[in-house]
C-alpha cells in the first residue's frame, strides 16, 4: 500500500506523525513531507490509524499497483 | 446475545466515528443516530476558524459537513433521527427516549458532547453568542461581516481565535478574561502569559483579572460593563467561557455522572451495553494513570470508534490509551498542545527573542516528559507526543530538545 496527500486539504497539524514517524514528519514551514510514500512492514495498522486521526482528511492509502490495474 | 441495534447518541465527530467504526468492523445490524441539532454531523473546529473568515463576495461559507446525506443512508446504512435531543435513558429496558418516542438498543454509544455555558442575564439579549454550534458561528459571521465592535468574554481558546479573526477583518476587539493570566489551566502560567502576548501585539485589547459585571443593551447589546466600573462599547459580545458535558438527559438513568460520564478503560460506563466517547466522557486513560475528561478533536474521533467496537464486542474490549493533543491558530500563529500541563516545572528549550513567535517548552511531571506545547514549531512538537507516549525519561527529553536545537544552529 502506498501513502497519498492530499496538500489542498493537509495543514500540517502533525496527529499522522505522532502515529507513525516512519512515513510522515511535518517540516519546520508546517509542510507534511512523506520520508516514504510506502507503507513499510509491519506498520500498517499505524498507518490506517494516522489516515483515520487526519482532522482534515488529507489521506489516504492505496494500492501499490493502483494506476497498473486500471483498463 | 449479539448485537443487533446499535444506538448512538450525539451526531458529532464522535458519533459520527463510531457508526463508521462499526461498518468497518462489518457490523451489519441496524445503526441508528440520533443527533440534537437538525443538521448532519460537521466539524467544529474550523467554526471558529476559517468559517469566520472571507466576506460576503464570497457567499455565504459552506457548512463543514463530514459525509452527505446520501453517503449516511446508503454506504453507512444509517437511520438518522435529527433535530431532537435524546431526552431520557432506561438500561432496565434499553431504551433511549428521544421526543415521544422510544428507541430501543442491544448496544448504545453515549455521544452527547459538551454545551457551551452562557454568560447569566444575557438571555434574550441579540448580538450575544457563544461559539460551539454551526448556529452560533453564522450568527456570530454576520455580525463581523457588519463590522462589529467586538467584546470577547473568556481568553481560552475559541475566544482567542474568534478575537484574531475580527482583527484580521480590522474590528476593534477587546478580551475580557476573569483570571489575572489567560490559560492558566490549559497551559500553566508562563506559557499562558506568553500566548497573551499574541494579542497584544495583534492591537487586541485584552483586560485580565476583571469580570463581567453586565452586558446591557435595549434589544441588542450596546455595552459590557466590567467589574472595575470601566464600560466597553459593543455590537457583538462572544462568549467563551467553557463547555459542560450534556448529561443532564441521563438523570435518573443509574449511570455515574460527575463533571462527564465515568467509564473505565474501555470507555464502559459500568451499565450492561452502554459506552461513552468524545466531549462527555470522563474515561480512565492508562497512559497517565488517571480518569480524564477532554474536549479535543483526536480523543473524539478515536474514542467514537474504540466504544463502537467495544460495545459491539464486549468480551474482545480494548482500552483507549492516549497523549492528549489539541491546536490552536490565532492571528497566523499556530499553538500546539500534548500531554497534560499540571506539572511540577515548565522549561522553554528553544525559543526565538519573542517568545511569543516561536518557541518550545516542556513540562515535567516527576522524572518523566508529561508535556510539551510549541508556538510556531510544527516539525517539533509531534516528536514529544511519541516520547510521552512511550513515558520518555525527562533527562532523555532535554537531550533530545538540545540535539535539536544544534540541528537547527548548523542548517
């Protein structure tokens, strides 16, 4: 699965970080930076909980091969 | 006996993440919400926020609804009932009384939020607000769309925004706060006085250690008097001065209510089926080791679909652990909270000239890192939310504050 922003809706407030620093880390201009776009092993449930924990509902997951299974 | 009515009561973020919670979990038994306000679930924080902001060129503003009405019909396969307050629990039978009617559960989420108090004496009074309910901020827009001289009773937090925005529109606003320091009880007294600061040198008139004697006015507010004697003109008065949990329907229903609805862990209220999330709850949070009663817009959303899943599943329950975390904006600057502030000492690890434009501190509580609130700092502030959560060591808390200030001295 891999990790999509959307930054019209992302202000940066940071709740995605506090559960899972892996993936997300908010900069000092209060931009979400992704340190990668997909999700690493064994950290999913973490990763559901920061898509499920964004206030403004800036993310989202989707499979690796989203654009490859389309017709 | 297995769940076949889930009841939730209170159509906000709560309610609205425990319905969602349990079709997730594949719960496809009938759900029903209950909300008191007419309209679907929509989020509060931007009402004192963006929602106050633009001017009439840009219409009316939206209201912040969470789903459509479509998507609660037919993907959630809600039934909604709006626009009533539930008025009335019966655990003995397992019903809920909303109106004249009765809705009877096998599982019910209490969800009734918070009420905004009012200041006493100004009922009836126009142009006199609190700011909790999508109401309330329209009402409260369109007298800043009118330019309003604006009195805001109360410093906290929704004060604060709503002050900010008025000056951003170029209002003359005063502050009006009881206490001699805003914030006192949220942030402690050094970082409350520093949050201040931000009006000040925003030109917002901010008077603290005076309350309000009267707001007077013949059909409309015309003035407040303090209790120094000194009178501030107004057309607009907001008041926020605190929330009270909305229990008192839950008279008499056997459930333990003081200052919220106690649950333990889990968010059980001790009363066969019953659960409590959001605003109302007063859970026992095992990370702090104490009961807590938070009005915060995370514990909402994940407490809603904790309770959910427990009260569907009783026998597989999890408790709900958490680090506090709320934020604040006022006048561009963005003020971030998590953990708990009533702690035996506060130290500022980094901080610009002013304070008040940039700056991080941490609070102690024995020799653990129990809280930390940033001004302007949005890349430090989640990392202590992970150190608190892993009960991080106060020595390894100030380590980590200095490894990030030299970061900072060499980029």
């Amino acid at each position: 699965m891999k990790v999509v922003v959307d930054y019209g809706k992302c202000t940066g407030l940071g709740i995605c970080e506090s559960l899972a620093p892996d993936v997300f880390e908010v900069n000092d201009d209060g931009e979400l930076e992704l340190k990668q776009s997909s999700v690493p092993e064994g950290q999913l449930e973490d990763v559901e909980a920061a898509v499920e924990g964004c206030p403004t509902e800036a993310l989202r997951l989707e499979p690796d091969d989203s654009s490859a299974d389309t017709e | 006996m297995s769940v076949e009515h889930l009841v939730v009561v209170g159509a906000s973020l709560a309610g609205l993440r425990a319905v969602e919670a349990a079709r997730k979990a594949g719960f496809d038994g009938r759900i029903t919400l209950v909300g008191a306000e007419e309209h679907l679930p929509y989020d509060r924080p931007p009402l004192s926020k963006a929602f106050l902001e633009g001017d009439r060129l840009d219409g009316a503003p939206e209201i912040p609804l969470f789903r459509s009405g479509e998507t609660f019909r037919h993907e959630l396969d809600v039934h909604l009932m709006l626009g009533e307050p539930a008025t009335a629990l019966d655990p003995e039978r397992k019903v809920v009384c909303v109106g004249q009617r009765e809705v009877a559960y096998d599982a019910l989420v209490l969800a009734t939020g918070a009420t905004a108090r009012d200041l006493p004496g100004t009922q009836g009074l126009d142009g006199v607000h609190t700011l909790r309910t999508v109401d309330d901020a329209v009402a409260v827009r369109a007298a800043l769309e009118g330019g309003a001289r604006t009195v805001v009773v109360g410093a906290g937090f929704i004060g604060s925004e709503v002050a900010a925005t008025a000056r951003k529109r170029g209002l003359d606003v005063t502050v009006v706060e009881t206490l001699p320091t805003p914030l006192q009880a949220a942030v402690g007294r050094t970082m409350g006085e520093i949050c201040s600061s931000l009006h000040t040198r925003n030109a917002t008139g901010l008077r603290c250690g005076v309350s309000v004697d009267s707001v007077e006015g013949r059909a409309r507010v015309e003035r407040v008097v303090l209790s120094d004697g000194s009178v501030l003109d107004a057309d607009l008065v907001v008041v926020g001065i605190g929330a009270a949990p909305s229990t008192g329907w839950l008279a008499g229903s056997g459930l333990v209510v003081d200052d919220g609805i106690h649950c333990d862990a889990t968010l059980w209220t001790g009363v066969e089926g019953v659960y409590a999330a959001g605003d109302v709850a007063r859970w026992y949070n095992p990370l702090f080791d104490r009961a807590m009663r938070l009005e915060h817009w995370t514990s909402a959303a994940e407490q809603g679909a904790r309770a959910a899943r427990n009260a569907l599943d009783p026998p597989t329950a999890r408790s709900y652990s958490t680090v506090p975390y709320f934020w604040s904006d006022w006048y561009g600057s963005r003020i971030q909270f998590v953990g708990v502030a009533d702690a035996d000492e506060l130290v500022i690890v980094d901080a610009d000239p002013d304070p008040g434009s940039r700056c991080v501190a941490l609070y102690r509580a024995g020799d653990a890192v129990a809280g930390a609130m940033t001004i302007n700092a949005p890349t430090e502030i989640m990392k202590y939310r992970g150190m608190i959560a892993k009960r991080a060591s106060w020595r390894d808390a100030l380590s980590f504050a200095e490894s990030r200030r030299a970061v900072a001295g060499v980029s």
